[in-house]
C-alpha cells in the first residue's frame, strides 16, 4: 500500500501498522491513547486533508480536466 503510506505520511495524519503484526497494532493503539493531543491532530490534519483536497469536488474537477484534455488529443 505504497501510494496509502506517501498520502498518511505527506499528511501526517495516520499511523501505519502491518496489519498481520498484532505487535505493532497493539503499539500503535498504545501510543495513541498515550499521547491524544497529537492523536488530535493527526485526526484534524487528515480531516483538513479530505476537505482541501481528497474530496469529490476537487477530483471531479481533476477528472473533468483530464477527460477535456483526453478528447482534444483525440
């Protein structure tokens, strides 16, 4: 899941775990619990993220650009 780590760390808003590694998960929810201020902020950062940029809204206008773009090359 590359392109999922470069989006959460770019972000900073996530921690990534493998998800067979009951170890690390159990790490990761630790820390978490451990240090809520910046667990808060990871949450704003990535709620921040999806309404600047991962959203409908944006995509469909990227999406929009590119099949506009498709067809004049066509």
């Amino acid at each position: 899941f590359r392109p999922l780590r470069e989006l959460i760390d770019s972000v900073g808003c996530g921690l990534i775990v493998q998800s067979q590694n009951l170890n690390a998960i159990a790490e990761a929810m630790c820390w978490i619990l451990e240090n809520p201020i910046e667990a808060e902020e990871m949450g704003k950062r990535g709620k921040e993220a999806v309404i600047r940029t991962y959203n409908w809204n944006v995509e469909g206008d990227n999406l929009h650009d590119l099949y506009n773009k498709l067809l004049s090359n066509a």
